[in-house]
C-alpha cells in the first residue's frame, strides 16, 4: 500500500550555476509543494501504513528549515533547484522515515521533481 502526505512552504532562492541572463539567476520565490510517498503493509490493528501524524512530527523539523528561508543558505542547497530540494528532503527524512519511497518537489503546479533514492 502506498501514502502521499503533502506539505506546503514558501522559501526564496536563486541559481547561482545559470548563466546571470537567465531569470532564475536573479532571486525570487516560490510556493512549493512537497509530497512525500511511503509504502509498507497496513498495519492490521491501527489500519495505517504509517500514522500521517507520526509523518508530520519527522518531516517538521525539516519543513521548518524550509519555510519563509532563503534555501540558499541551508547546508546542501546552496544551489536550491527543485532536483537539489527533492534530495536534500530524501537525504533527511529517509533514515526517519524508513517507509518513504518518493519525494515530489513541485516549484510550480506544471512543474516539479521527483526522487526515488536512486
């Protein structure tokens, strides 16, 4: 059985390995959406893979990091692209959340990344 929890949070960013011509160069904000993936048998007596609070209470921390910051200066997004965010969110979380499959990083509703680990 497969979950997906969402979370929301609002960061600025710039990307400092584009050439200063392109728009994403400059700094500027997004509002973006994780979802994190988990999967594992239903557990027959709680009837959950995982519960969605127990979720909340590891991924907060790092939600917290995340939100109203400028992702530059968080150690390991010094270049914040969505494919960075996505496994700096997996590189975290993972060894709290042994049930994660897939983290999506949307910067906008079109667009986002997707990270499996691999």
């Amino acid at each position: 059985m497969k979950i997906v929890q969402a979370f929301t949070f609002e960061s600025a960013h710039r990307l400092p390995n584009v050439p200063p011509t392109h728009r994403c160069h400059r700094m500027h904000g997004h509002s973006y959406r994780a979802e994190l993936t988990l999967e594992g048998p239903v557990d027959p007596h709680t009837g959950f893979v995982i519960d969605f609070f127990d979720v909340e209470k590891v991924f907060g921390p790092l939600l917290a990091q995340l939100d109203h910051h400028t992702l530059n200066e968080i150690p390991g997004l010094e270049n914040p692209t969505a494919e960075h965010i996505a496994m700096w969110i997996w590189k975290n979380a993972k060894p709290l959340l042994k049930e994660l499959v897939l983290v999506k990083v949307f910067e906008t509703p079109m667009c986002w990344a997707e990270y499996d680990g691999t």
